[in-house]
C-alpha cells in the first residue's frame, strides 16, 4: 500500500495535481495524499535501514538551513515556515524510496513510473506542436506557446519551440534533465539474448526519449547525455574511444540542430559564469546562512543557472554542508555497487519460517552482476542529473533525492546478502 502511495505522489509532483486529479486539485487532494503517505509509512520506519544512512541526517540539517536562511537572511520567521514547507515534499521522496522500494521489482516500477512522465509530457508536447507549427505567424509575433511548448529565439533570431512538463518541470532544462535521468535507468529492463523484448521495452523507449531531449532543446541536457555516453563506453572501449564517441555524437547532435539555433560555447555561456561569479560574491557577504532559499533572483534579478553556486549562495556554507552531506554518501554508494572489484558473491538471504510458513514473503535473489549492473545505472543517472545541474538551479528537487534513494536500496540489496561492506560510519562521513 505505501510503494503504490508513494508512486502516485510522484506522479502528482512531476505532473502537478491539476493533470492528475482535475477537478479535485481544488480540494487539495495533493496534501491529503501526502498525509496518507506520511501514516502509512510510519510503521515501517522502524524496520527499515533509513536511519542508518547519513542522507538521512543530511536531509533534517539542510531542512533547518532552508528554514534558518529566511529566518536569518531576511528575518522572516513566516517565511522560513513557506520555504521549509516548499523544501519537505521533495526530500520526502528519499524517505519513500527507502521505506518501499525493497526489490529489483520495485526499482523497476519506480523507473516505469519516470517513464510514464516523460512519455505523458512528449505525448502532450508533440500533440501541440503539430497544432501551432503551421500557425507560422503567430509564432513569428512571439507567442506565449501552450502548456507544454515555450517559444524562443535562436542565435539568429528565429522563433522556435522547445518542450516542457508542468508544475515543478515547467522549464524545458528542467524537462531535459529528468529525460537524461532516466534514459540509462530504461536499462533495467534489458534481458541478455532476448532481442524482442528488449527492443520493446528498452530500445523503442529510449528513442522516445531521445527525441523527448531533442524537443525540449535543451544545452544542458545534450551535455549530460554525452558525458553518459562517454562514462557508459568507457568500460567496454576504453577512455580515449569513448570521448571520440561522445565528441562525434556532440557533433551529429549540432548537425542535426539539437539546441534550436543556440551555440554552446564560452562566449555563449559568459552571461552564466557572470551570475556564477556574482553567486559566490554573495556568499562572502552572507557566508552562514545565505541571502535565503529562493531568493537569489532577489539579489541578482535572475537565479544562478547552477546548483552549487545556488544552494551556497541561498543557504549558506552550513547549508551546502549538509546538500554535500547527501551527495557524499550517495555518489559513494552508487559507484560501490557498481564496483565489481567491491562487490562479492555474498550468501542468499534465507527467510525465517513464522507461524504462519503460507504467508512468508519471499526473497528476490539477486547475484552480483545484477547488483552490479543496478549500481552502473544509478552512477549513469547520478552523472546526467550532476553534469545537467551544473548549468541548472536544481539543486533540491525531488529528482536528486529519489536518486539517492535508489542508490541506497541497491547497495542495502547487496548488504544483506553479504555483497559489500558496511556503510561508512555516520563520524566518518561527517
């Protein structure tokens, strides 16, 4: 009951309430469905390894630092209840993951989930772009586009559109960096010598969503797929042939006008590192706490266009601690368990016979080439939500704690079948 929950509130972040619950949004169906998260999850939090892991104790410090940045940067006590309330629903999806995600099974609904996100958001997009593409004077005069179409101007000054989501992925950057997310995750599904099915589930989806990134336009995730590209061939090719491959597909994609007319290049992004650099001026200024979560446009009349810069200019050097306190252990877990020098054989886990031997769950076996295979994908996933965020103020949403919840249910997987050593120590880690 609370996996199915859980699915269902990320659906409604991703899709916004009003997409999923129409008429009832009014009502606030979305506060009531966290709540019935929230109880039915309780119970299983004692049971559960959450409490083990330093994200967890990551994600209460920097849900103080988002609290105390508006209280203390713009003393506003009111307002650091708004922020710390905007800030909650998202690092509550680590928390679901751990509790209810438990299984390779599990995993693979939680991606199909993703799936279903993107492929609703292209659907919608594609259907409106075929609507006003002929309306060639309309676009010309600049407008406002529709729900999941933004206008723009090329380099050269043509109109374009590119796709986006809604709600929380209502930019198209934001859009394309979810895709390069779960593009190396559709691999989940991929079954050795079974050719059918996996051109069915793996390769026709991940055209899809290739052509979901081509739409949206974005720069930012044509970064992240190439730096994908090239750390997923590195293992079979080498480093040197895989950075050719990405430079001949960072080449394919320009010709194939992937950006919309956009250049990426240093005098291309200079406006970027400018807010960059105006970013950390503002932090010396506000070295503890920050100028407030959220209110960067405030100080610059535009956000950063980079998660780091923004999480430590907004919350301050005792907020990106605990933001960098969640990303230490997760990165590490992930690349441990796609370690194969790391990981071992281990031992299947038995399950204890009860009263009642009919009820006993089963435990899924899982050898080390899968768990290996499982850590690879979330490292991939990781890379394309980093290197994306790089030129993107993502720094908490919800995306980045639902990858660090898969991270940690993989390398728990391998933990209690004996594969790999115990997490770091929470002394060691702080």
């Amino acid at each position: 009951m609370g996996f199915i929950l859980s699915v269902v509130y990320f659906v409604t972040y991703y899709l916004t309430p009003a997409t999923v619950f129409g008429p009832l949004a009014a009502a606030h169906i979305e506060l009531i469905l966290a709540a019935l998260v929230l109880v039915v999850s309780l119970p299983a939090l004692t049971k559960s390894f959450i409490l083990k892991t330093p994200q967890s104790l990551a994600l209460i410090g920097l849900a103080f630092a988002v609290f105390l940045s508006v209280l203390i940067g713009i003393h506003w006590p009111g307002g650091g209840v708004t922020a710390f309330l905007g800030f909650i629903p998202n690092a509550f999806a680590y928390f679901l993951v751990c509790l209810h995600c438990n299984s390779k099974k599990k995993l693979q609904v939680l991606v199909l989930m993703l799936l279903f996100v993107c492929l609703f958001v292209i659907a919608q997009g594609y259907i409106d772009l075929q609507r006003v593409v002929p309306d060639s004077a309309a676009l010309q005069a600049g407008a406002t586009g529709t729900s999941y179409l933004l206008p723009m101007k090329s380099d050269a000054g043509e109109w374009f559109y590119r796709l986006r989501g809604l709600g929380q992925i209502s930019d198209p950057n934001d859009f394309g960096q979810l895709i390069a997310c779960v593009i190396p995750l559709m691999f989940i599904f991929w079954r050795p010598k079974r050719m059918l099915l996996n051109i069915a589930f793996v390769v026709l989806p991940e055209c899809m969503l290739l052509y979901g990134v081509f739409l949206t336009h974005s720069r930012g995730a044509l970064l992240a797929l190439m730096a994908i590209a090239a750390v997923a061939a590195r293992r079979r090719i080498g480093t040197l042939p895989s950075l050719l491959l990405a430079g001949a597909l960072f080449v394919a994609a320009m010709a194939m006008n992937f950006t919309g007319g956009r250049e990426i290049s240093a005098d291309a992004g200079s406006g970027r590192t400018g807010l960059w650099s105006e970013s950390m001026e503002l932090l010396k200024s506000h070295p503890l706490f920050g100028v407030g979560f959220g209110n960067l446009p405030d100080y610059l009349g535009h956000t950063a266009h980079n998660s780091v810069a923004v999480c430590a200019a907004e919350l301050g050097m005792f907020g990106l601690y605990f933001w960098s306190l969640f990303l230490f252990p997760t990165m590490r877990a992930a690349l441990a368990i796609a370690s194969p020098a790391k990981v071992s054989e281990g031992e299947p886990i038995v399950a204890e016979e009860g009263l009642f031997p009919q009820a006993t769950r089963k435990i899924e076996a899982v050898d080390k080439a899968e768990i290996n295979s499982l850590g690879r994908l979330v490292v991939l996933s990781l890379i394309g939500f980093l290197v994306a965020g790089w030129f993107l103020s993502r720094a908490f949403v919800m995306t980045l704690f639902l990858l660090g919840g898969m991270a940690e249910v993989v390398y728990e997987m391998a933990l209690q079948r004996g594969m790999i050593a115990p997490r770091l120590r929470l002394a060691r880690a702080l």
